[in-house]
C-alpha cells in the first residue's frame, strides 16, 4: 500500500509504506541500529543485540499487526522506519484521553537531515490524527541534542523529566 511519496532532493524519491509481518528481519535491523547508536553515543547499558531476541521480535511483530509500524523505502531499499501504538484510555487512569506513543524512530545515518525523519512522523501524525488521538507522546534521552532538537522542531513540548543514577 503506498502511503507518501516525498522528493528530498532531485531524483530521490522516498516511498513510506506499512510493514507487514514478512519484513520482521528490517525492523530488527532497524532496531539493533538505533541501540547501537545510542548505546555508542548516549547509553553504554543498551544491548543492540536485543533486538534480535526472541522477546524483541515478538514484541516487533506484535506492533506490525496491532501497531503502526511504517517503513521509508528509497530505490526501494529500507532507510528508515517508525514504530507508533495508540493507547485508549482505561476507565480508571488518571488521564483520560486517548493517547500514542511513538516508540522508535531510526533513518539511515548518512540520510539525517534530508527529512526523512520528519516524513515518517508526519505520516504517523496523520494516522494518529485519522483515529482521534488527543495526545502523543515521545521519550528521548536528554544527552542526544540532535533528537531533542528534532522533537522541538516538529512540536512535541518537554513534559517530565526521568532521573537516574548509577550505582
């Protein structure tokens, strides 16, 4: 199902389609890239090779079919994916409207900043806005810049802050 064709630059065509359970292997790769480069550069107690366990790709497929997990496809090869849930609000929760998490967000390196990123949650933002979702949510950790910028400069506002410490 094609979703979004966006034109980054001339000949450059970006495809955003849904992911099907078949594509289970990208988005595990996709995965274990973007723990990788956050354990590399923002958490050295992720584990990339998670991502290839078995819990992770239940969890992978379970966002495939009851999530929104979407793929950027350039030349008709993966660059980048998103993984999105809305959550309905239960009778007894303190908040009471219908939310989304956007779970993962992950483009190719030397693709950043050509707005690929930005292309797959516009589209995810549609969808969310398709299923009236009041309200979405992203965590980020606070020691990568270039992804609190992001989030800035899409919309998204700080809300809480999680604290840690190592012992």
């Amino acid at each position: 199902m094609k979703l979004f064709v966006y034109d980054i630059i001339p000949c450059m065509s970006i495809f955003i389609r849904r992911a099907k359970t078949s594509d289970i292997d990208i988005i595990q790769e996709f995965g274990s890239k973007l723990l990788n480069y956050e354990r590399e550069n923002y958490d050295s107690s992720l584990n990339s090779e998670w991502a290839f366990s078995d819990e992770a790709k239940e969890r992978y497929l379970n966002a495939i079919q009851n999530g929104y997990v979407i793929i950027a496809e350039m030349n008709e090869q993966p660059v980048g994916f998103l993984i999105g849930s809305i959550i309905e609000p239960k009778a007894n929760s303190a908040r009471q409207i219908k939310q989304a998490n956007l779970q993962n967000l992950y483009v190719d390196e030397k693709l950043r900043e050509a707005g690929i990123g930005k292309e797959l949650f516009l589209n995810f933002k549609k969808y969310c806005q398709d299923n009236r979702v009041k309200q979405l949510n992203v965590s980020v950790l606070v020691a990568n810049k270039a992804a609190v910028e992001f989030y800035n400069a899409i919309g998204f506002k700080p809300r809480s802050i999680n604290f840690f410490q190592e012992l």
